[in-house]
C-alpha cells in the first residue's frame, strides 16, 4: 500500500507537468493558427490601397455607373478572397457612400448614411478586430430579404489618405464564426474539457457553450489569475480543474486563449492505475495458489508432450517440430528422439533423390538413342542441298527446327534469359508459319532491359502451342497471337501471351483456375501417357504435355513461391495467359 501511495502521488506529479506543457504547446500552435487567420484577413483589406482605381474613386467620390461596377468588384474580390467572409461593408467619406456585400444577396448601396458605429474608427490605431456578435446590415435602411443573421467577428479598418492619417472611408469585413471554430476544435477534448476565447474587454469570443458567444466572462478566476497577469502564458490550479492561458496580441486584436481541464479528468490515468495496482494485489494471490498447483504437475508435462509426439508420428506425420523439453532426464529422451526422427527424414529423402536420379538416368537414356548431333549435322545437309537447288523456303524451315533442336539439346541449361525464350518461339512459329499457310501473324513487345531477365527454360513455347492445338480457327485469315514483357512495381515484370482464336469454355476455364490455385510438381510418368485433362498426348511437340498447371509449378520451383499464371478469356474472343515473376539477372543466378 505505500507503495500504490508513493507510486500515486508521482504519477499525479508527472501528469500534471506534462499535462501542462503539452498544452501550452497547444495553445501556442492555436494562438499561431488564430494569428495567422486574423493577419490573412488585415493582408486582405489592405489590398484597397494596392488597388489604384479603388482608391482612387474613394478618395474622389464616385457617382456613376462605372464606378459603382469598379466599387463593386474590388469589393466583391474581398468578399471572395477567403472562404468564410460572410459580409463586406464600405463607407465613403468623400460622397457619404455606403456599400454592403453580401454573399447571399445582390450588392446594395446607400447614400446619406453616417458610417456605423463600430466601423467609425476615431483613435490612433487604423485597424479593429471586433469580437464574436451576431451580423446585422450595417445601419442600412433598405431591407435585405434574403439577409440570414449569423454569429461572425469583425475586422474594422479605416482606410486613410497616404500618408496623413485623414479618414477616406471606413472597410469592415464580417468573418463567420466556422474560420475560428475549425481551429478550437482541435485545441481540446470538447466531452471532458472546456476552451475559451476572451476579448480584452471580457467577452467570449469562443465558448464550448455556444449560448455564451458574445457575453461577458463572468469567473473569479478569469478577473484575479488571467484579467490582471502581464504575462503571455501561465497555468494555475482553482476549483477542482487545471487553468492554461495563452494571450494572443496583433494589430486591433488582443484576446486570450483559456483552456480548462477538471482534475479528475487530468489524473484518471493515474486513478486507473491505482485501480489497477488493488486489482493486481489481488490477482497476486489467485496466480501464486495457481502456480503451486501448476509445479506439481510440471515432472508429468513433458512426459505427455513426448507422448504427444509419438502419437503424431504413428499418424504419419514425420516433419514434426520436436522441442527440447529441458536438460532433465525427459529432457535427454526427447533430444534423442528428435535424432532419431532428423535420421528417419533424411534417409527418406536420400531414397527420393535416388528415386528421382534413375527417373533422370532412363530418360536421358532414352533421349541419347538418337544423337542429337548427328540429327542437327543432317539438317544442315539438307538445307544445304535447298540452297543449291534455290528452295530457300525450305532451307528457311530446316533452319528454325535446327534451331528448336540445338535449344533443345542444352539439357543442362535449365535457367535461359528471355531472349533466348524468345527466339525459341520465333523458331517455332516460322513453322507453323508454313503449316497454316500464313493464316496469322505473330508480334511481340519486350522492354529492353528485360531481354537478359532469367527465366525457366521450355515455359513460352508450349504456352504459343496451346494456340494452335486448341485454340487456332483454320477459317481465318486473320489470326495472330502477340507476346509482351512490361516491369511491374517492386522488382517484378509480367509476360502477357495472348490470341485472337477460340475462347476456353466456361466450366474448363473454370476447372483450370482452381487447379491453378495449387499447382503440383512435374510428375515423370506425364511425359509417357495421355492426360484427358488437359487434352495433352505423348506425342504431341515438346514441351507440350507439361501443361499450364506444371508450367506454374516449374515457374515457383526456379522464381520462387510468389510466381503467378493466370488465365482469362478476351470480350472480343481469344485467351490471355499472363506470367508474373521476379526479375532476376545473372548476379541473382540460383
């Protein structure tokens, strides 16, 4: 309990300092931001002696149309300048002109009226600011119909003849009470605290009551700590809250900014807190009777966490993460069998890469039974003979299947750059250039910088295959089928290939998405049976019977997890296969 006592009263200490000057700061942020306002709007009405013809008029007296227009617009410049001036008024002196502007009426004029009460500036000071009142029409005899009164603050200003200190006419701008309220509001918490803003006669510019706009302060505390300081900022303690002042001073304007803070709201961290230190007492007692109990059963927990781990294992479950339960005997029984289980693992999974090593053995064995070699060297002769007969058509096409061949043949080289994917492909469609009789054209649109981008071999040709195996209209002229390659944000590109010819079924497209969503490995015995799926034989070109799915599944394999394929069929017909994957350069080889 002295300890919650010590512990209170520090923390009732350091609130109230750092209560205060949290709020100093803020005040003084809120007496910049008033200052600000009231310099933007005194800039604004000394813009009547930067306007020649304005002050002209004023200082000759106007009587005609044209300068009514010229009066009118310079003040309609004012009215508009800042968005929260509801009314401009304008008294001449020379001609006994007075002028209001009005956001929401017409303009009006008068003459033979005596310039308003508080717009008649007599002292030594040429500007007033006027505190919170409810706007009228200035004096004005006419009726403003749609004339709606509204709480505002005033700025007065006589504009004199430069550079004596004689009264050419009387400017006061009505500035409505939202300008200075968007500022308050952000100055205290309007449930707890209280905020106001005093003229330096004692009425409320800004209240938190809005019935007391406009109405003298009347607080002891306000007349005897604030009223009668010369300071510019303070705080003082009375009745139950917590006062900070801040004085705002400027030309005309002397107001003083008063922020109220009840004490219970101010130290109800610190009530919590002790709430909180009874509550833990009491929680202290509960967690120490749990604990004996929880002891006892500490030998048996990690006896059945052993336990659990064998159950998991006899399910089938052999990557379990085995945790050390201690340096006790249970302790050294689970180290052990958690060697045991990294044993198991490997063993297993020596035996798959030797499995999957003789897969790649009979494979190359059967590839090597006809040499490459010599099939690329008789391609050549025959081409050569083309040349020599003037068939170079012919010679055009041995020439690209010798290229697949040779791209083929490097079946080591598993990582190729974009380039050469590229060229594999170009290979292949002048083939089936010829096949199809020129019955489509064939474009692509790479970026330069990502020629020499890295990617898995074998995954753009069978892709462009689909199209003339499932896809492609023998009925058309017109067909086509573009390959492009853009980088994307974050170190990633996306390769789009897409066709002009038949659009995949709904129920087929469908199908293939959600396999998409998981795809599997490359099963070996794909590559010898027929797979209705995907509508792929063993006898179709290479790369075919690999299908998106597997093509998804060597992209993740090589780029990582976070490769994507994805399928959609186009409104104008067609498919569009777009692959997104991380730009890798020679550098970030694997």
């Amino acid at each position: 309990m002295a300890t919650m006592f010590i512990n209170y009263s520090y923390t009732t200490h350091s609130l109230r300092t750092r209560a205060v000057d949290e709020n100093k700061n803020l005040l003084y942020q809120g007496y910049k931001n008033i200052s600000s306002l009231i310099q933007e709007i005194n800039r604004l009405s000394l813009s009547v002696y930067a306007d020649s013809d304005f002050y002209r008029l004023l200082e000759a007296g106007y009587d005609d149309l044209s300068s009514d227009i010229a009066i009118y617009n310079s003040l309609s410049y004012i009215s508009t300048s800042l968005p929260n001036i509801s009314q401009v008024y304008l008294y001449g002196v020379k001609d006994g002109k007075a002028t209001l502007i009005t956001d929401n009426t017409t303009p009006k004029r008068w003459l033979g009226n005596m310039p308003y009460q508080e717009s008649n500036l007599t002292g030594s000071s040429p500007v007033k600011v006027q505190g919170t009142h409810i706007s009228n029409t200035y004096g004005l005899g006419l009726p403003l119909v749609q004339f709606v009164p509204e709480p505002v603050f005033t700025l007065h200003r006589r504009i004199e003849r430069i550079p004596s200190s004689e009264a050419l006419g009387y400017l006061s701008i009505d500035v409505r009470l939202n300008s200075l309220s968007d500022i308050m509001d952000q100055l205290y918490d309007q449930d707890q605290e209280n905020l106001y803003l005093v003229d330096d006669s004692g009425a409320l510019v800004y209240s938190h009551d809005s019935t007391m706009l406009g109405k003298p302060l009347n607080a002891d505390w306000y007349k005897n700590q604030i009223a009668a300081s010369s300071d510019s900022q303070g705080y003082f303690e009375e009745s139950g809250a917590v006062f900070i002042y801040q004085k705002i001073e400027g030309p005309g304007l002397h107001w003083t900014l008063v922020k109220q803070i009840p004490v219970s709201y101010l130290f109800r961290e610190a009530l919590e807190a002790a709430r909180i230190n009874v509550l833990l007492l009491v929680l202290l007692l509960i967690t120490i009777i749990i604990l004996t109990i929880l002891v006892s059963f500490r030998i048996t927990a990690p006896i059945k966490q052993l336990t659990r781990y064998m159950n998991q294992v006899q399910t089938g479950n052999l990557e379990i993460d085995i945790r050390p339960a201690g340096k006790d005997e249970i302790g050294v029984v689970t180290e052990h069998f958690r060697s045991m289980m990294d044993t198991i693992n490997n063993l297993i999974l020596r035996e798959y890469r030797l499995e999957l090593s003789n897969k790649t053995n009979e494979l190359r064995a059967l590839q090597s039974q006809i040499n490459p070699h010599f099939m690329n060297n008789t391609l050549q002769i025959i081409g050569t003979l083309a040349l020599e007969l003037k068939v170079p058509q012919i010679y055009g096409l041995l020439s690209a299947l010798a290229k697949m061949m040779r791209y083929s043949m490097y079946n080591d080289e598993k990582i190729v750059t974009i380039q050469n994917e590229l060229e594999h492909v170009k290979a292949y469609i002048e083939l089936q250039k010829e096949r199809f009789e020129n019955k489509f054209s064939f474009r692509y649109d790479m970026e330069e910088s990502l020629l020499q981008a890295l990617m898995p071999k074998m995954i753009l040709q069978p892709i462009v295959e689909n199209y003339f195996k499932h896809g492609f209209n023998l009925d058309r002229t017109d067909g086509f089928i573009e390959i492009t390659a853009a980088t994307l944000t974050s170190g990633r590109m996306e390769i789009s290939i897409w066709n002009n010819g038949l659009s995949i079924p709904a129920a087929r497209l469908e199908a293939l998405r959600k396999e998409l969503e998981q795809p599997r490995a490359v099963e070996p015995d794909r590559l010898s049976r027929t797979d209705n799926k995907d509508g792929y034989s063993k006898r179709d070109a290479p790369g075919a019977g690999i299908g998106l799915v597997n093509v998804l599944a060597r992209l993740r394999l090589v780029c990582g997890d976070n490769a994507m394929l994805t399928v959609d069929n186009l409104k104008a017909g067609g498919v569009i296969i777009r692959l997104e994957i991380d730009i890798l350069v020679e550098s970030e080889r694997i």
